[in-house]
C-alpha cells in the first residue's frame, strides 16, 4: 500500500479511501467489550490499539470502559457501562439512539498516522509499510509481528541491545550490549555520518551513555562498535548503526507527548505514535510502563516484549 505524507503543520490523519479503512483507535480497554463489524457475525473481544470500522457495533458490558478516537476528527469518545454502540461518522451511537459525547484531544495529542492493530481484528486495517521515515514530516507504519524485534543471544558472547539495527532514534540514547565471557573492559567507538570517529570511550559496565560532547545531528545516520577487551587483547566486536530522526519528526514528537500524570488512554497513543516514527527501544520502554500499570492487558504486554529481548527495563 502507498506511504502518505505527514505534514507536521496539519498533524493529518492517514485516512485511506478504502472499504477496510477503520474510524475509531481503541486506547484503553477495561472489562468486556467486544465487538462484530457485520449482522450475523460472531462478536470478538475489543483489545488495545484495535481499530474499529463504521458499521460495526460495539457491546460494553456492565462495568466495563472503552475509550476510542475517531480517526478522522481526533474526537475522543470515553464509553463506560452496560451499553451497545453503533460506530457512525458522527460518532459511536447507543442503542438508544444518542451520540456518545465528544471529547476534543488537545492538537498537540492528535496522532499523526493511524497505526497497524491487531491480525485478529476484523476491522484492522493491516498496512504493509515497514521501513522507518526517509523523508521530513513522514511516520511510517509498524507491523505487529515485527515489533519489539527479538534479539537473538548467545550466552557469554557479546551483542549489541539499543538501540536496535538501523533504529531511528528521538533521543540521545543509551548504549547497551551483552556481556563476553572474559572480557574486563569495553572499548566503545561511535563513527558520524562522514565515517570518522566521533566518540570512544573505555568502560567496564554493559552500558554507556551518549555525551552531550558528542554531535547527534537530525537526520544523521551513526555506526557504533563495542570491542570486548581482556588486558589489550580484542576478544570480539560487533557494530551496528541508529539514525537520528529528521528535525520535523522531533519537533512534531515533542509537540505530541503527553505529560507524565496524563490519562492512561493518551499515553497509549503517543507510544503508538512513537512506534511509528520508528524509535522501537524508546517505544518499548513506554510500552514496558503501561503494561506494568496494565498487567492484564495482553497486547500491552506483547508490545513491551518484558523479559524476551534482553533489552534493559527503564
């Protein structure tokens, strides 16, 4: 399927013109709620990240919460109670025949792009595009069954954790590897975007972080090397690279991020936005948080991959 573009100015919806293109993103979900897209078909349980299709209807049962937010005008919608729903353009549509109440996001909390949900859903619109943003203004969408990446280990040798191969990254990250057996100290080197050494340093730790010393431009793609040292013998090494995320993503990133006491639906959304932007280990951290609030939720859990990857928790 084509890649839209994403301009930053007017934080658009990726609303596609075709007949599986869902209208409502499903952030929180408490208790029961399913769902069934046409009469006749059998209902199947509503889970976060979801993405709901006009036409469909929606069940709550008693105590349970939906919210959701129509893709096409960033209205969220906070569904609570026994009650059924017809998703409409203008609205979710109780059985009683009254539109829910809208609640506006804030602009700086509308999403970007609609995400990939689940493989189950009947009403997700799946979306093929996996490669991470190459042009200004542009979020490209993440498949599910591809992230968190698994890192493969072998224990005592070594291998690089975050940030994960050719990750985009938004913040000056943290540099993690696996321990070799034998070794007593590591030698880090980070090359810039001309391939000339930009940084080394010597530790004896499994991490270290960027200096503000070192110049991580927007845009710019940076390989990094870990040397696993025992005295002045190179035992092993390995390398990878990160780019940092275009100044237009950054800026449009910051405007979206929620403050930290903000409702649990809203940071649901900026870490699917973050995902999508590309940056996987800063996604996976807020994923890895909301799910240690949420530890019930099963597609939170999947999307924080805790204790597979070997990635650091925050």
């Amino acid at each position: 399927m084509k890649r839209l573009p994403i301009t930053p100015i007017a934080l658009a919806f990726a609303l596609l013109a075709t007949p599986a293109a869902a209208d409502l993103l499903v952030t929180e979900v408490l208790g029961s709620v399913r769902t069934v897209a046409e009469p006749g078909r059998m209902q199947t349980r509503v889970a976060t990240l979801d993405q709901i299709a006009n036409g469909s209807e929606l069940t709550l049962a008693a105590s349970a919460k939906a919210v959701v937010v129509d893709l096409a005008n960033g209205n969220e919608y906070e569904l609570v109670g026994e009650e059924r729903y017809m998703v409409t353009p203008a609205g979710p549509k109780s059985a009683k025949g009254a539109i829910a109440a809208a609640k506006p996001l804030p602009e700086k909390n509308l999403p970007a792009v609609r995400i990939s949900g689940r493989k189950a859903s009947q009403a997700t619109m799946i979306m093929r595009e996996m490669e991470p943003p190459k042009h200004p203004g542009q979020l490209s969408l993440l498949q599910e069954e591809e992230f968190p990446q698994r890192i493969r280990q072998i224990p005592g040798i070594l291998s690089l954790l975050t940030p994960l191969p050719d990750e985009t990254v938004i913040e000056r990250p943290l540099l993690c590897w696996t321990k070799q057996k034998g070794a007593t100290r590591y030698r880090i080197t980070v090359f810039g975007p001309d391939a000339a050494e930009a940084w080394v340093t010597l530790t004896s730790t499994l991490e270290t972080a960027t200096p503000e010393t070192l110049a991580l431009n927007p845009g710019g793609t940076y390989r990094w090397r870990v040397e696993a040292l025992a005295d002045e013998r190179t035992l092993s090494s390995a390398e990878t690279s990160f780019s940092m995320a275009s100044a237009e993503i950054l800026a449009l990133l910051a405007r979206l991020k929620p403050e930290p006491d903000a409702p649990f639906a809203r940071r649901v959304l900026y870490a699917a936005q973050v995902e999508q932007a590309g940056a996987k280990s800063t996604a996976r951290s807020l994923w890895q948080a909301l799910s240690r609030e949420r530890q019930h939720d099963p597609v939170l859990r999947s999307r924080s991959n805790d204790g597979e990857s070997g990635l650091p928790l925050p």
